[in-house]
C-alpha cells in the first residue's frame, strides 16, 4: 500500500469573530495518495478553501489531526511549516497573488530566493519554469503587463520552482475567460499526467471534469464521490 502523501483526520475549523463561533470545518476526513489529482466542490461558503489552507499548512484545525506523508504535523511550529510547505507544497490562487513591482522571472525566483539558493541558479531556473508554462518571451513583464491567463501561468511557474511534490489550487481559473481558463486546466492536467499531485478547488464543473476524483463539500463536511 502507498503511503498517504497527505491526510486529515477529523478535521474540525471555527473561526472565532469576537463573541460569534463561525464553525467552517465540521469533521473531514481527507486522503491524498501521490499522484492524485482530486477536485473538491461545494456551495460558496462550504469550507473549501479553508480546507485547502489547512491541507496547505497554511492554516491549524481547531482539532483533528493532519499527516505529511505519515507524520503528524498538526502541532509542529510555525517555522517548521513554513519549511515542510516551502519545499513540498505550491500554491496558485484565484488571485494570482503576484507582487506587482516584481517582474515574471522575479516572481517566479521569489521562493528560491526564501531557501537560500544563488542568484544564478534560481534565475536559471525561474526562466526554465516561465518557459514550460509558454511565457520565455514575457520574463521581464510586470504582472500588469501581462494577461490574467498569462498571470495565472507565471503564477503556475512560481508553484513549481521547488518542484514540490503537492500542488494546491483555489478557483485557479475563476477570474480568466473560458478560454484562457481551459489553457490553464491543460496545462494542470499535463502536470498530474507528469505526475504530480494536485488538489483543485472550483465552482466550475468543467473545471472539476479534468480531475481524476470530484469530491463535494456542503456546510463544512464532504459529501463523498460524484
Ligand atoms: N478568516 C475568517 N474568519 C471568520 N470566518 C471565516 C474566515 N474565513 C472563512 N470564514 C467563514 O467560514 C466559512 C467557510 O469559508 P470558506 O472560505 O472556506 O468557504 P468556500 O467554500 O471557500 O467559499 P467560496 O466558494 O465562496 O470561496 C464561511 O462561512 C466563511 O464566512
Ligand atoms: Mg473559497
């Protein structure tokens, strides 16, 4: 049997706004096997991109427990999670998340640069990535030079540089026309097909069409397979 690459175990969420408990995650059990390629579903306001910040070690469960690759992770400090996801996790939002006065390559370098490597390598490789997701002409583009289909691709790039092993997406196509949306969803499915593993996050059935699994989220608790 594999190993997990990640799991939650009753995972439970309540942010807390003052006097007011706002119960976000009620109990998810979740299993991520290498390889995989998984999109979660849900109504707005279902819990999945709290899911994913948890899944992501951005963000703690108020209880539960969260396993990478079959150590418990849920109490290590914050410095150590900021390692683990550094080197093993990327992230691309529906935003983009970009810093505006950085130009592409830099954006992409930017997490290279969190880990120490030199200044040659990471531009080496920076370039590299720009040129797989198709942007070795735009390196020198601020982020609003550039298209949102093109932004999202750099931001692709950037949650590739450290070749992690996890790729966590949240409405990654949400502010691109169909178009360039269907652009990025290949250029995904051509990542799980290369074999890494990815976790989706989408309103848009198309979009949860190109994962291998659907799961569906509603009031804080997945449902099961579509
Ligand atoms: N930082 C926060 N503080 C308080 N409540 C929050 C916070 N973040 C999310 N919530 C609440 O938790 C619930 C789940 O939010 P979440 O963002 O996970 O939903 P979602 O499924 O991603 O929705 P959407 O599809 O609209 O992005 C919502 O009721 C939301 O109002
Ligand atoms: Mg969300």
């Amino acid at each position: 049997m594999t190993q997990p690459l990640l799991r939650l175990e009753g995972v439970t969420k309540v942010y807390r706004m003052g006097q007011v408990e706002v119960p976000a995650l009620r109990g998810v059990d979740l299993t991520v096997d290498p390889g995989a390629f998984l999109a979660i579903m849900g109504p707005s306001g279902s819990g999945k991109s709290t899911l994913l910040h948890i899944a992501g070690l951005l963000d703690r469960p108020t209880s539960g427990r969260v396993l990478w690759a079959g150590d418990d992770v849920t109490s290590l400090g914050a410095a150590r999670l900021a390692e683990l996801r550094g080197r093993h996790i990327g992230f691309v939002f529906q935003t983009f998340n970009l810093i505006p006065t950085l130009s592409a390559l830099e954006n992409v370098e930017l997490p290279l640069v969190f880990q120490g490597a030199r200044p040659r390598e990471r531009r080496q490789r920076a370039a590299e990535l720009l040129a797989v997701v198709g942007l070795a002409d735009r390196q020198r583009h601020r982020p609003g030079q550039l298209s949102g289909g093109e932004r999202q691709r750099v931001a692709i790039a950037r949650a590739l540089v450290s070749d992690p092993q996890l790729i966590l997406a949240d409405e990654p196509t949400g502010n691109l026309d169909s178009a360039a949306g269907r652009e990025i969803l290949e250029m995904l499915r051509g990542l799980n097909e290369r074999g890494k593993t990815l976790v989706l996050v989408t309103h848009d059935a198309e979009a949860a069409g190109v994962a291998r699994n659907i799961l569906r989220m509603r009031d804080g608790r997945i449902e099961g397979e579509a």
